[in-house]
C-alpha cells in the first residue's frame, strides 16, 4: 500500500485558525473535506484544523447544513456573479 505524506500542521494555534478562516473567506464556507482537499492533509488532520477553529471561533461561525461544514458570520457568502454595486 503506497501511503502519500500529508502536509504539517503549523504548531501555532492561530495560524492553524487563519488557515481555516482563509477557506472560509475564499470558499464561503469550510468542511473537513475541503481544508483535507485544500492543504493536502489526512482526514485527522483536517478534523484538527477544524476542531482548533471551531473552539477558537465558535462565536463567528454558524452550521452550514448544505454544505455540511460552517460559515463566518459577517462575511459574504462567495457569488458566482460579480455585481457592481457603485451607484455613482
């Protein structure tokens, strides 16, 4: 069975965070599966990235059931389209 190395996790408590918010801000949503896509990590480390943020930031998240994983609270979700909203 070949077995592919999965990327380290930082030490570093909020830079383990601010991976998982920069998902979030790109993709508008986060779940085990896209930060383990993502960052190249096993499933462990994925539900450890996930599992630190969610501690971290459970007061600006809120469950995104069709996604199954979480959305920011305060930030837009991600549009297909890129409306001009400048009425000037």
């Amino acid at each position: 069975m070949h077995h592919t190395p999965h990327t380290p996790l930082p030490i570093d408590l909020s830079k383990r965070v601010d991976m998982v918010v920069a998902i979030c801000i790109s993709k508008g949503f986060v779940n085990r599966d896209l930060l383990a896509h993502y960052y190249g990590l096993s499933k462990l480390q994925a539900s450890t990235l996930l599992r630190d943020f969610l501690e971290q930031r459970v007061h600006d998240i809120r469950r995104d059931d069709k996604n199954n994983g979480y959305i920011l609270i305060g930030y837009p979700k991600r549009r297909e389209t890129h409306e001009h909203r400048n009425t000037h």
